[in-house]
C-alpha cells in the first residue's frame, strides 16, 4: 500500500527563503530600470513589478517598506535633565 501523499497548506513554505527571492527581483528590477528611459512603458512595467513585490512582503511581514532601506544617521538626542 503506498503511503499517502500529503499536500501543502496555503502557508507551509519557507518565508524566509521566498523574501530573499523577492529582493533579488526586486534588486534586479531597480538595477535594470537605471538603464531604461524613466516614462517609457518598460520602466512602468517595472515600477509595477516592484509595487507588486512590495506588497507581497507587506503580507507575509505586515511591514509595507520591508525592502526598503532604512534611514540612517545619528540616533536622536537625549535630554539632560538639570535638576
């Protein structure tokens, strides 16, 4: 008898691993639409694509600008307090 095959639910895969997919294209995307003209129907192809790539990370993480660099600079000031 041979054992019965099991299909995959709706969220059994590896997240982590499509997230690091996602950035790939999403990278690959940015770098690829330097090079096109900025109002051309490719570059609005793209702009779509990359839209599209962002909300999916927004659904799997709940973090809408999860591809998105993360500003830097100094941390902000602390007050002393004069007593």
């Amino acid at each position: 008898m041979a054992a019965e095959r099991r299909s995959k639910g709706p969220r059994e895969f590896d997240r982590d691993l499509l997230l690091g997919a996602l950035a790939q294209a999403r990278k690959a995307l940015i770098e690829a639409q330097r090079a096109m003209r900025p109002k051309s129907g490719l570059s609005r192809s793209a702009d779509a694509v990359i839209s599209e790539i962002d909300e999916f990370a927004f659904v799997l993480t709940g973090d809408r600008s999860h591809f998105h660099a993360s500003a830097h600079g100094s941390p902000p000031r602390s007050e002393k307090k004069t007593a």
